[in-house]
C-alpha cells in the first residue's frame, strides 16, 4: 500500500510510511505546546528533513485541513489564550485566510527567505 502522505511504499497493510508516521507522531504529541522553534528542534533530533516534514504537513487529505492548518490554529490559541484572549481559531478558518491569501495573489515567506518585494 502507498503512504497517504509521500505516496511511497508503506508496507502490506500500512497506510502511513515510517517516515510520514513519525512527522505526524511529533505534530500530534507536540504540536501547540512547543512552537515552531521546538518543533524544528524535535523534527531535526528526529533526524527528519524540510522537504520530508512540509510533505506531510501540507498534504490535502480528503478535503480536510493540511496538519499544517491544525498546528498553525493550536499555536494561534495557546498565543492566544496567553495573552487573555480566547482562542477560538479552528483549522477551517486557517485553511480559509491560507486560501484566500492564495487567491489574492498575497503570499508568507518562509524563514531564510526574502519577504516578496524587499531587496
């Protein structure tokens, strides 16, 4: 069977390689309660790429929100709800504002890199 996320071979019964498991494993365990930093430390521990992590946090599974869309809305409420506020951001409405910024034509940058239009 192919991995859901990397579309290699999973195993005979499998639907999620080791590799993909493992990006997801760490999402879910510790996904709004270390931040990006810690994570990219978690992923880089793991011995896990870029391009092997932002695989499977930006796959579209069935209609659903990216794991992408999911961590970005639990580190948005623990901010939040940090700051005395309440974090009410689910994975639609950020699958929704990442969709319209798309559609606009507005785009993020990603760290290390340039913001659109700065020299």
């Amino acid at each position: 069977m192919r991995c859901l996320y990397c579309h290699q071979w999973a195993g005979m019964f499998r639907r999620t390689c080791t590799t993909c498991a493992k990006v997801v494993r760490i999402v879910e365990q510790a996904g709004g309660n270390l931040g990006l930093v810690g994570l990219v430390d978690v992923f880089a521990a793991d011995g896990l790429t870029r391009e092997q992590v932002d695989r499977v946090l930006d796959a579209q599974l069935g209609g659903q929100p990216t794991l992408r869309d999911r961590m970005t809305s639990d580190l948005t409420n623990v901010l939040m709800r940090g700051l005395g506020m309440p974090g009410r951001q689910s994975p639609e409405d950020v699958r929704r504002v990442r969709r319209a910024m798309a559609a606009s034509g507005e785009q993020t940058s990603r760290a290390g890199e340039k913001p659109p239009g700065i020299s």
